[in-house]
C-alpha cells in the first residue's frame, strides 16, 4: 500500500478518537500558561503510543517520532494549547465545564488534531527517514507569547528542524479546505498606552486648566496620519484607541486622559519607524497645547512570515490530499499570532483548516462565545499534517 493510503487509512481508524480527545479538551480549558491539565493529557496520550514526551516552558510538551535513520533530518510540527477568557454560549454536550474560560479560537482542535498526527506517525514510523519534532506551546493568547518561551529553553535545538509546520482553524473557510498563503500573512501587534497629562478645573474655566480630553482628542486624530501619510499606502497597517478614559464630569476637567491602542502591520521596518513616529508625535503634539504625553508602548508578536518554498511544497502535499479544488489562497489578516517567533528562527508555514459550515450553522469568528468547528475537520487535519511531514523528511 502507498505510503498516502496507509496515512489515509490510519487517519480513518483514530477518526473518532481525536473528536473525543477534542471535545475533553473543549470541556475542560485552561488560560494561558496555567495548561495544566490540558499537558498532563497530552503527556498521557502521547506516552499511550510509545513516546517520550518532556515538559518545557512550564506547561509546554515536546515529543519526537523518530523514523528510520532518526539523524538524517528533523522537522517540526506546532500546536498550540490555551483557551480564552470567554465564557461559551454554545448548548453543547463538550460546553465548557471552566466558567468563563473557553477554547474560542480552536485550539482544542490544534492540540487534539496533532495527537492525531502523532498516532498516525508512530504507526508509519518504518516508512520514513528522520524525526518530527512535536511542539504543543502555552500561552498563545497571552504576552510574551509561549512560542518565545519554548524557543528560549530550546524546542528549536538540539538539531535545528529544517522547518516549522502549524496549522489553524479557519471560520471563514468551509469545511473540507484548506487554506494558504506564502509571505507575509499575520501583522506585527504592540500595544499602545498614552496617558495625557493636562490640568484639571472647573468646566466653565477652561483658561485655568489645561484640558487634556482635547489634547487626547487631538492625538486621537493627529495619530492617524501616521498611518494615512506616513505609511506606504502599499503596506498595511493600522492603528485603533478602543479604550478611552477621561474621569471628569460635565462640569469637571479631569487631570489626565489614558488612552489604549494596537499598532499593527506586516512589515518589520516600518514597524519600527511607526512606533518611532507615533512617540514623538503624540508627545509633541501635547506639548504644543501645553500638556504632556506618556507613551508606554508594550511590543507583541512580529509579522508572520510564511516560507515561499515550504508553503509551496505542503500546498503541493495538500493537493495530493484533499485534491487541488480543496485548496485555496487566504488572504493577509491583521490578526498576530506567536507561531510568527518561530518564523524569525527557521522556515515556517502556517496554513488554515476549515471549520465552517452554514448548513449546520457553524459560522461564529474566533473569540465570540459561540464559536464552534465542524467536526468532519478533524477528519482532515491530523492525516494532512502527518502526510506534510513524510514529505517534508524525504525532500
Ligand atoms: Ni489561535
């Protein structure tokens, strides 16, 4: 039987066993960096099949599936496993049992999908060469990122993969597609604080105070030209205050104004310059209405940058199979993701699982309390991935 068969009829027999490793994990979720639950799961089911499982950053778990001839080369494979702050709505029999915290962004899905590309591989493991690496990291959702943290205790070492594969779900994308896009896909995402500083008094006195909800205005405003005539308007990028706090009253002018934002954008220099520009501006531009401005500016994930030639190679693994019709190009997104710390170290590509289904009126975004996946995804994505990485090992 070709290699693609085998991968196709193991996938088939542990279908039903990754939807339940799924929906246990649906039902029990933990935040980030607190996974503690959710390794100790991983670790057993990763132990069931034979492997050797160690823990890293706190909650975090890699494992190897060695091939024949282990040494010859090593590629990794990432998911990731923390849930969100959400509390579910979904009436459903794996509905959350942790009150107010919820896998909203399918991690879930990531995490019991590469327990299935662990079975699948371990039960091919005499019919390839060199290793997978699995990396299951903490704390996506949350600064400074797990992928920081596993890549400084060394999920990247000890040989150096020859490339990084992640895969996420996609509420955009119907079930059944798999969606790339080689590049830049993912922005850069800081977030802004600035705390302007006036003087208060009463609201009928303003010559006797200096206001500083003007001057916020102002900034609010002024701040967009950073991005409408700073920024080449042939990269993108976006910069949005959706926290604004002015304590005064109708009659009172606060003494200070405190405003948060996000930057984002998907190129490393300007990303720079931009953090540079909106400093000064915001501080000389209270200065000039007699305020002052203090900027604290909180850097998160860099652009994620997927490898042209690795994504064009799994793409071709993809076609193979779900077939060509099944994979599609995504767009850029705005959204920031951690995988992009391993892209700065080694070739990655991250690639999108449908999980939509109108039908069956699965169509919620990530981060909503209704968020839900079809299923029939778990079908595809672990086979997927383990046939990605045979590949990736003979090339
Ligand atoms: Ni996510």
């Amino acid at each position: 039987m070709h290699l693609l068969e085998q991968i196709k009829k193991y996938a088939h027999e542990n279908a039903s066993n990754v939807v339940a490793m799924r929906r246990h994990l649906h039902a029990h979720p933990e935040l980030s960096y607190q996974e503690f639950e959710t390794a100790a799961f991983i670790t057993r089911q990763l132990k069931t099949l034979g492997l050797e499982p160690i823990t890293m950053a706190g909650t975090g778990i890699v494992a190897e599936i060695r091939g024949k001839n282990p040494e010859r080369k090593t590629i990794a494979l990432r998911a990731d496993i923390d849930a969100l702050p959400i509390m579910e709505a979904n009436n459903v029999a794996y509905k959350s049992s942790n009150n107010g915290v919820m896998h909203a962004c399918g991690h879930d899905v990531h995490t019991s999908s590469l327990l299935g590309t662990a079975y699948i591989l371990t039960a091919v493991k005499e019919k390839f060469e060199g290793t997978v690496r699995l990396i299951f990291q903490p704390g996506e959702e949350k600064h400074p990122g797990g992928a920081t943290l596993m890549i400084k205790e060394g999920a990247l070492n000890n040989p150096v993969p020859a490339s990084i594969i992640g895969q996420h779900v996609f509420p955009l994308l119907p079930v059944g597609k798999i969606g790339f896009r080689t590049g830049k896909y993912m922005a850069s995402s800081d977030e802004i604080y600035i705390r302007v500083i006036g003087k208060g008094g009463h609201g009928a006195a303003p010559e006797l105070a200096i206001d500083p909800v003007v001057i916020a205005s102002h900034l609010i405003i002024g701040l967009q030209q950073v991005i409408s005539r700073n920024a080449s308007p042939k990269k993108p990028s976006v910069l949005t205050f959706g926290k604004v706090v002015a304590n005064g009253a109708t009659n009172i002018i606060p003494d200070d104004v405190q405003l948060a934002g996000t930057f984002r954008t998907l190129d490393e220099e300007w990303r720079k310059e931009a953090l540079k520009k909106i400093r000064v501006m915001a501080a000389t531009l209270a200065e000039s209405m007699g305020g002052k401005a203090e900027i604290t500016i909180s850097e998160g994930y860099p652009c994620l940058e997927n490898n042209r030639e690795l994504t064009e190679r799994i793409r071709h693994d993809a076609e193979q199979y779900v077939g060509k019709e099944n994979t599609v190009d995504i767009d850029i997104t705005m959204g920031s993701e951690d995988f992009a710390y391993y892209s700065q170290v080694i070739p990655a590509s991250f690639y999108r699982l449908g999980t939509r289904n109108e039908a069956k009126g699965i169509t919620s975004y990530v981060h909503t309390p209704t968020f839900d996946i079809d299923e029939d995804a778990l079908t595809i994505g672990p086979g997927l991935m383990a046939w990605m990485a045979v590949n990736e090992l003979t090339r």
